[in-house]
C-alpha cells in the first residue's frame, strides 16, 4: 500500500531523517571519544616523562601470555609475583638518592563473613600473595598520610586476564617508572599494591586493608579494575565523601566520571576491591575507576592482549599519574588516626556530590548542597510559572485552569515516555514466540537500534497522535489566544514538569544521578525562551525557526546522551526484553525533549506507519542473524562432577550450564558434535533430561545463583582413579569434646589430597551448628539452598598442600552433615576432549569437582 503525503508529511519526514542524520554524527562523535579514537598512545621510545602505553602493554603481554594461568592454585600465579617484585627492584636499583624506595612480598590470611549478590558467606583464606612498593621522599615518616594505588594480578578461571586485571598491573608498574624517571618526588608517600586474590572474591585486598602496618597511614585510595577491554576508564564509584571526586574532577586529563554511576553500581552483579578499603573496612576516601568496553570478553578466554582497545592505557595512566599526583599533593590528605579525630567535617565530608564529564573534554562538578538549590529551581518554575503567565491579567482562576492543563500535559507525556518503554518490549516478546532464539542482536548491536528505536518512537509519538490538541480547562476567548497555541504552551511545560519532578524525585531520594534531568529541563527552558523571543521579534515561526531553536537548546543533552547507545553492547547477560526496554530508555530520553516542540509535525500517521514497517521489517530479518561470534562468545561452564566416597569409588558426571536466556538446548543443537559426544538425540528436552542442582556447583556459590537451567550428563570415571593417588576428604584429628550445657565441638581436619590445582574448597554445614572456628567465631546468615535446611557456607582457599583445620560447635547431639566440594582447575582428557568439540562462538570454562558429604 503506497503511502499518500501531503505537504505537512514531507515536512515531517524531513525532519524525521535530519533527526537520524543528527543522532548518527552524534554518536559517532561519542564513539570515537569512548573508545579513545582521539587519543595517540605513546611507542616504546616516548620520553621517559610521558606514560606510555606500548611500554605498559608489554607487561601485559608477560602477564597474560607468556605466563601460564593466574589463576588461585596455579604456578603462573607465582610467577606472575615474582615478575612484578622483578620489574619494581629494578625500578628501586635506578631511582635517585632523593627517593625512598620500600618493596615488600607480604603473605596474608584471615577469615571474615560477607554478604555477597545477596548471599551470605564465610571465608577463610592464607598464603595469598600481595607485592607492594611505597615511594616516598628521604625523610619521609612511616604515619605519613599516604595514597594508595591497587590492582589485582591474579585472573578468573579460564581467562588469561589481559583486560582484567593485567592493563590494571601494568598502569601501575608504568606509573611507578614514570614516577622515578621523572625526577617528581611525592610530597605524601605512594603505595602501590598488586594483590593477588581478588578474584575469588577480595580476599587479598582484606587481608592488606585488615593486617598490613601502612593502612592507617593511607589517607585516599585509587582502585584501578576492568570489567572489559578498554575504553576510557570510568569513575563508577567514589566516596566517602565528595573529597576523591573533587580532585579527579581537578585533575584528570581525559576525564569520564559520572555521578549517576554510583546510583547503578549497587544492583550491578559483582563487587570490587573498593568495598574493602571504602566500604566495609577503613572507612578510606577513594575511587574505583573501571574499564567498561569491550564487556564480550570479560571473564572469558578471549581476554587477550590484541583485545585491548588503543588509546585505552594510554587514557588510563594519564589520568592516574595526575590524578595521584594532585591527591599526593592536597592539604586534605589525611591519615586514619586525623581523620578520626577530625571527624565529619565541613571541609572534609559534604556528601555525595554531582559530577560528570563532557565528552571527556571537561568535568562538571557541584556539590550536595548545591545540587539541591540548583535541582529545586526546575519544579519551582513549573509551580509558578502558571501564576506567572495569568494572573496579572486574568486574575487566580486562569492560574488555576492553567496549571491544570500543565499537569494534563505532563500526564501526556509521561504516557509517550512509558510508551515508548512498552512498545519495544511488546515487540521484544512477538519476536521472541516466533524465533527459534534470543539475543540475536548480541553478535549484532545493530539490530538493538534497527529493531527497537523505531518502535519506541511509535510509541513516544502515539499520545501527539490520539490527543493532537490537548482539552483545555481555560477560557479560549476570554484569553484572545488560539487553542492550538494554549494547548502547545500545555504540552511543552506539562514535559518540563516531567522532567522537573523527576530531577526532584533524585533528589529527594539522596542520588546522584538527577542531573540528567536538571540538565534536560534547563535545555527545555533554554528552548521557550528562544522561542519566545523569537516571536516577539519576528512575529511569526516556521518549523526551520522551531528547529533551530530547539535543536541549539537541547544540544549539551543529546550529545551526551547517544553514549547510552554505545555501551550496549557490554551488557553480556541481559535477555531481548530487558535490551528493549534499555533502548526504550534512551530512545524516549534522547528524543522526547524534542516532542513539545516538534512533537505536531512528527505525530503523523504516515510516519507512525513508516517506522511500524520499518520495526516490523527488522523483526523479521533479525532471525537471520546468529546471536554469537569469536567477538560475542557464548559463556558455558562444564564442570566434571566426581562424587566421592572413600578412595576407590566415584561417582563420574558432566555438569553444564549457562549464563544467558539462550538454554542448553539451543548449546547442542547449534554444537552437534558435542551433543554426539554426549548421545544427546533430536527429541532431548528439559522433561526428559537430567536436571543439575544448585548443590552441583557449590564451589561457585553464590555466582551459581546467576546460571540458567543445568543439565547432568553420565561420564566415566576411570581416568580419575589414575590421576589421582588420593581424593580430599574431611575427618577428625581430635575426640570430641561436650560442654556442660550440651554443646559439643567437633575437631575436624581438611586434606585436599593429590590435587594439583586447587583454586577452592567450599563446605556447606547443616544441623544444630551454634559456632565454629572462622570468621572470629561468628556464623554467618543462614542460606536456604532450593528449600534445603538452613545452611552455613564456607569457601576455603590457599596452598592447596597443606590441611586445613577447625572446629564446628554443635548446640545438641543432633548430626552437624557436611558437605564438601573442590575445585581443580586440572581436567582428565575425556573432558578437554569434550571441551575441544565446541564452537569457537561458545566460551567454556571447565574445571573438575570433587564432591563429598559427611556425618558428624
């Protein structure tokens, strides 16, 4: 069906594509800054006072390749140490007499409780490796305020590590050289701490934050992490305090820093170090700066060196050399015993503040307080400006009707913005009951935007459609003005209410993210003011007027706004609806502060079907596409599940599962040699197979909780009995003991056996337990486990060779079962054979279990 224009569509189609062309410069302008395409990394000969980032990718390039795993119970692990402590004695060997030059290899242990991705958990933990040099000037003191720099040089397992954390070591170790190169002495001593256990969930950073005599001389904290391969590093959280995010602001080259990051941070699925030094030990000022692009590859085994974004390192390690330059040299650097005894300060603490960047070309700062005089003004004009605009000449009931068809127009277009969430969704969900998959746009990012941006624009404009003129409560005639023109003036401050009363509602909330809307609102009041004079002196507009006066307006907005757009992409795990309704977002924020104004030549039913054929056209040719690549691999985990009872029997399994809404089932059929492996036939499904438990993968607790429905497939068992002389197992080394009020302690000792390795071992206590010997003997939350009863849940890790001993308390004589499970990293060749059949689109990290359970 051929479409019929008249004049007012061609205009509005006009508009329509120079909208496209303006958002697609836009973009690409923010794509180019984020993925650092404006900055030239330095080479390998560059001046030994610039930070360069060939230099720093050559340790990466030892750290994640010529090395052989850093993995927790892995020789590279030690290795990886030793060329750290190696590169900084040479460091120390050639730095000037005015330096003062302190390397330590500091072992830790410890065991503490945590609630981690809501889950509660007790961890005891030895022998993990921290490196750290302290640099400071001759006559330094030991109490010297001092800054701290961490990151961590173990990798998860499976991965090489180059992004996370190997760019993160190797900014440091080029920031220690340019430090001493450089001739720049620090006023406040630096430490620099490369940890080695971070990722079996902070222990390194616990241990250095809880036993090492520095940390109460440390008076702001840097923690560098990658959840990524690139990209300029963004400040996701700062704190306590507005202090860190001040001098960032200050001082970085390449500023990226939003506010609004720590209002999202919490609910992201993970944690960083800077939990131990902010949040739940010392209290220390800080900043957890984080590479976020490139997310495809995090925690998998395409973490490589030629990952890595360019320009990245180069952005990072400027921005840190300056930044811990400014925090080395600022009057407010304290240590722990000062700033206890200064307390909470004026100067020291005014709350969280508002910060962001431009396009990383500057940072806009303001603090608590002024953030909420400055985000009060928005609803402030939209209450009064209906008393403004009548009541001199119309008198209070004017005001009255006025303010009524403001609130109209703010109903209005809160409908659009839902709408436009809506609308993408609905679609998300029809594609998905005619696909034989989902995620289709994870290989390909642009069938996000193809799919769902028109439909969410459908829906943003359907309001202007169905109520072209809003009904008014004013007296048309009484006022001498058109009823078109009363009900534009609704619409426009009905949408800057909107926009108010959220920026109110940040605010009131104690977050930090409500610039954003203060930012549209005073774009849209920038807008009526133009607008405004514009009549008033030429007397008359056309839609060229409006649009140059809206789109100048609103410009600050938008280009910081595509950014949404560009990031995307590094959501791994996030099913096609949530995608629909993240596009939807960003569509209807970039978009609607446009609609008032152009919302009348937009709203068109010729338009409305064109994007509808061009959704519909996308859905379609969107099931041509396969949702993985090399580039966008699938995660899979195999575990080799072997139940042991005593050292000559085991039970012999294959666990897998998955972490995104694409099942297993749709693994093995696009992976048919591992499903012939596996004698998996056409009519395999969910009914008929072998569901795997949480319990299966305890050794990943809590991280399990985020898997999709696992299988369990039969495996032999033979080769594991040659392998391995002997298997862990838990007994007691002493006779238990009763206490006067029907306790009873058991003595229990943990052998690991001939594992070679180890990376965990996890017990899960169930009964009466009324103590034990870690974390201080305090238990932690009970867990509940699919309606299991209330359990306690320990991870063990370190030095896989030696036994671990402890005691469990008992409140009656009823039996303490526990449940025991290892993780070896080393694999029988049955299952690297079975690993080898699937499909480089797929990810698989794969280890062995060895489960046992216990009565005592």
């Amino acid at each position: 069906m051929a479409f019929r224009l008249d004049a007012r569509d061609v205009s509005g189609f006009k508009f329509l594509f120079s909208l496209a062309i303006m958002y697609g410069l836009m973009s690409i302008l923010v794509h180019s800054v984020i993925y650092t395409k404006l900055i030239t990394p330095l080479g390998i000969d560059a001046p030994l006072d610039r930070f360069s980032e060939a230099r720093a990718i050559e340790h990466v390039r030892v750290l994640a390749h010529e090395i052989d795993g850093r993995q927790e119970g892995r020789q590279g692990l030690r290795e990886a140490a030793e060329y750290i402590k190696e590169q900084l004695e040479r460091l120390k060997e050639r730095a000037g007499s005015n330096f003062r030059i302190e390397i330590e290899e500091n072992v830790v242990a410890g065991s503490f409780n945590m609630m981690f991705l809501g889950h509660s958990i007790s961890f005891g933990y030895r022998n993990h490796t921290n490196i750290l040099m302290r640099i400071s000037s001759i006559d330094s003191q030991e109490t010297d305020p001092s800054v701290l720099m961490n990151a961590h040089f173990d990798s998860p397992l499976g991965s090489p590590g180059a992004g996370d954390c190997g760019s993160c070591v190797a900014s440091l170790l080029e920031i220690a050289r340019l430090t001493i190169d450089s001739g720049w002495v620090p006023p406040r001593p630096i430490i620099l701490l490369f940890n080695g256990a971070e990722e079996v969930f902070l222990l390194a950073a616990n241990g250095f934050v809880r036993t090492h005599k520095w940390r109460e001389s440390i008076g702001a904290f840097i923690n560098v992490e990658a959840s990524g391969s690139g990209g300029l590093d963004l400040v996701c959280q700062s704190g306590p305090g507005s202090w860190p995010s001040s001098v960032y602001a200050q001082s970085a080259i390449y500023p990226m820093a939003h506010s609004a990051a720590q209002d999202v941070f919490p609910v992201v699925p993970g944690d960083t170090d800077y939990r131990m030094f902010s949040e739940d030990y010392g209290n220390i000022p800080g900043l957890d700066i984080i590479f976020l692009l490139g997310g495809y590859y995090y925690h998998t085994s395409y973490d490589t060196v030629d990952r890595l974004v360019p320009g990245s390192m180069q952005a990072r390690g400027d921005n840190l050399y300056s930044t811990v330059k400014a925090f080395a040299e600022s009057s407010k650097l304290k240590n722990a015993h000062e700033r206890e005894s200064l307390g909470v300060s004026d100067e020291y603490d005014d709350g969280q503040a508002v910060f962001f960047d431009y396009l990383a070309w500057f940072m806009i700062f303001y603090s608590r307080r002024m953030a909420v005089v400055l985000h009060s003004i928005p609803i402030i004009i939209f209450l009064i400006m209906p008393f403004f605009s009548c009541f001199r000449n119309s008198g209070l009931w004017c005001c009255f009707a006025t303010f009524y068809d403001f609130v109209k127009g703010m109903i209005l277009h809160t409908a659009g913005m839902m709408l436009a969430i809506i609308f993408p969704v609905i679609f998300s969900v029809l594609r998905l009951l005619v696909s034989s998959y989902g995620m289709n746009w994870f290989a390909n990012p642009f069938l996000a935007f193809m799919m769902f941006i028109p439909i969410s624009l459908v829906g943003l404009l359907i309001p202007r459609t169905v109520f072209p003129g809003l009904p008014l409560s004013q007296n048309v005639s009484a006022l001498k003005i058109s009823k078109e023109a009363l009900s534009e003036e609704a619409g426009f401050w009905g949408a800057f209410g909107f926009y108010a009363s959220l920026t109110l509602a940040y605010l009131v909330a104690g977050l930090s993210g409500g610039f954003l809307n203060f930012f549209t609102s005073v774009s849209m009041l920038l807008g009526w003011i133009a607008f405004s004079l514009s009549i008033k002196f030429l007397g008359h507009h056309s839609v060229r007027e409006d649009g140059y006066d809206g789109l100048s307006s609103t410009t600050l907005w938008q280009c910081q706004n595509p950014m949404i757009f560009n990031i995307l992409p590094t959501g791994n795990y996030i099913p096609d609806i949530v995608v629909a309704a993240i596009v939807g977002v960003a569509t209807s924020w970039c978009v609607g502060p446009l609609i008032p104004i152009f919302g009348k030549w937009l709203a068109r039913s010729s338009i409305l079907q064109f994007l509808l054929h061009l959704s519909v056209i996308a859905l379609a040719l969107s099931s041509r596409f396969f949702p993985y690549s090399t580039d966008a691999p699938k995660r899979v985990v195999l575990q080799h599940t072997f139940l042991t009872a005593d050292a000559n029997r085991v039970d012999s399994s294959y666990d897998f599962s998955v972490v995104d809404s694409n099942s297993l089932l749709f693994l093995f059929k696009y992976a048919p040699e591992v499903a012939k492996e596996l004698h998996i036939d056409p009519e395999f499904s969910f009914e008929t197979a072998k569901i795997s438990n949480q319990q299966t993968f305890l050794t990943l607790f809590p991280v399990n909780f985020l898997f999709s429905r696992s299988l369990k497939f039969p495996a032999r068992s033979d080769e594991i009995l040659k392998q391995y002389k002997q298997f862990p197992y838990l007994y007691t080394n002493k006779p238990q003991s009763t206490s006067s009020d029907g306790s009873r302690r058991v003595h229990l000792e943990l052998s690991l056996g001939s594992l070679k390795e180890v990376w965990v071992a996890v017990l899960n206590v169930t009964g009466p337990l009324s103590n034990w010997s870690f974390a201080d003997n305090k238990l932690p939350v009970p867990e509940t486990i699919e309606g299991g009863p209330p359990s306690y849940i320990c991870r063990l890790t370190g030095a896989s060779h030696e036994k671990w001993n402890f005691w469990l308390e008992a409140s009656n004589s009823g039996d303490l079962r526990v449940d025991l499970a290892v993780l070896d990293q080393v694999l029988v060749d049955e299952t690297k054979k079975l690993k080898g059949l699937f499909p480089p689109w797929a990810d698989v990290t794969a280890f062995s279990t060895f489960s046992s359970t216990y009565i005592f």
